[in-house]
C-alpha cells in the first residue's frame, strides 16, 4: 500500500540513479528537493506519458496518480539536455509528445522507449546524438578536482549546467544526507555536528525547506504521504 519505489545505481557517469515505482491508495506525495534532471516515463489508465523533470529547489506536495507505474533515469549533476534550456526547467517540467508503450519523440526523432534494465543502452544513444550532455568543469569539481578556472567560471558554469548555484547544491546535499542519518536513528545532535549545522534551529530549517519533513516526521513516517526518491549517494 502507498508508494513503492525501487532504484539502482549505475556505472554509466551520466547517470545517477534508475528507478521504478508503482502507486497503490495514495494520491499525493513530498516531492524532495534534488539538484538533477530526470527523464520520467508513467502509465496511467492506459495512458503513457513522458515528461524530463528539472531540478527542485525546495521540498513541495505531489500529486500521485493511483494505480499507476514509473520509469526514470535521475541524471547525474551536471548533465543536461541542451535543447530544453535548464533554467526553464528548475521547480518544473517538459512534457514530451507522442508517447507510446514503445516509443517517443525527442528532440526531433523517434526513440524506442528504455526500461528498468537497459537505461545505460539508451543513455549512450542519447550521448551519441548529442540529445545529451555533461559539463565536464561540473564533473571535475563534484570528483573532488580544483579546475584551473576562477571560482567565478565554476559558479558561472555550475549555474549553467545545473539551473542552481553551487551553494544551493551543497545546501540540498547536505539536507538529504541529514534526513538518511535521522531516518537511520542518528540523533540529531550528531548529525548537526556530522554535517556542519550552526545548531538545532538551523537544522529544522533546513529539513523543512528540503526535504518537507521534521526531524520527528522524518522518524514517524506517514505512509498515507511518502516521500519521494531518497537515498545515499
């Protein structure tokens, strides 16, 4: 009952998680701040649809379709489309057309529609044709490189690649990684020492703005409103 959700990770560098989900008596559920862009196919009533969902800048409600099934492809930071300029896709999405249990049309042609298992194989096409991309001074910095750019090029390029700041990436990286510890029963004091909060209040703001949820939320969870993808890194 709810929202059932499974993921993987992947070896491919454009991409950081496939998952699959499925809805059963739920109807609306925290769609949690993320900083990449997913390429999200549902079926619903036997309607297929298709829609690349850009990066959220705050924790918000989400409707859920009931008895419906998800497919998606969370590319890794820093990977965008180009043709669907990013920052019109922050807080929002893009429907794509003619979507069918086999096929859809993107940017200009006809692709047969991936699964669960063979995201990678349909990746590597998307790169190929160059539907897909990824900023490589973004791929280096998150590597843990320093690119022998000004601080300024980075910002400028993470804005560009991403849709958000380099700041606010760390902010919503650090909230996720602070919600897994407090679901995993880490005090919070502990955490807010883990991760470099001033203190208790700066904490909670931060859970709430991100993730939606109080630290006691986060421990309680409701099934009759789940969170959305949330997992480490």
């Amino acid at each position: 009952m709810g929202l059932e959700v499974e993921s993987r990770s992947s070896d491919s560098p454009y991409i950081e998680r496939v998952w699959r989900s499925s809805s059963d008596d739920v109807n609306r559920m925290t769609s949690i701040a993320v900083t990449h862009v997913d390429l999200v196919f549902w079926e619903h009533r036997g309607q297929v649809n298709v829609a690349v969902h850009g990066p959220e800048s705050r924790a918000s409600p989400a409707p859920v379709p009931e008895d419906a099934t998800f497919f998606g492809i969370s590319f890794s930071l820093g990977t965008s489309m180009p043709h669907l300029p990013i920052d019109r896709l922050v807080d929002g999405a893009a429907e794509i057309p003619d979507a069918t249990r086999r096929s859809f049309w993107l940017k200009g042609s006809t692709w047969r529609r991936p699964d669960y298992d063979n995201a990678e194989v349909f990746v590597r096409r998307l790169v190929r044709e160059d539907v897909l991309v990824r900023d490589p001074i973004v791929a280096a910095v998150l590597g843990g490189a320093s690119p022998d750019v000004s601080e300024r090029t980075i910002q400028r390029r993470f804005v560009a690649a991403t849709g958000l700041t380099r700041g606010a990436v760390r902010q919503i990286h650090r909230a996720r990684q602070a919600a897994i510890l407090i679901q995993e029963g880490v005090p919070a004091h502990d955490v807010i020492h883990r991760l470099g909060y001033f203190d208790q209040p700066h904490l909670a703001r931060s859970l709430t703005r991100y993730i939606g949820r109080t630290a006691t939320q986060l421990i309680d969870q409701d099934p009759s409103e789940p969170l959305s993808l949330l997992y480490k890194t």
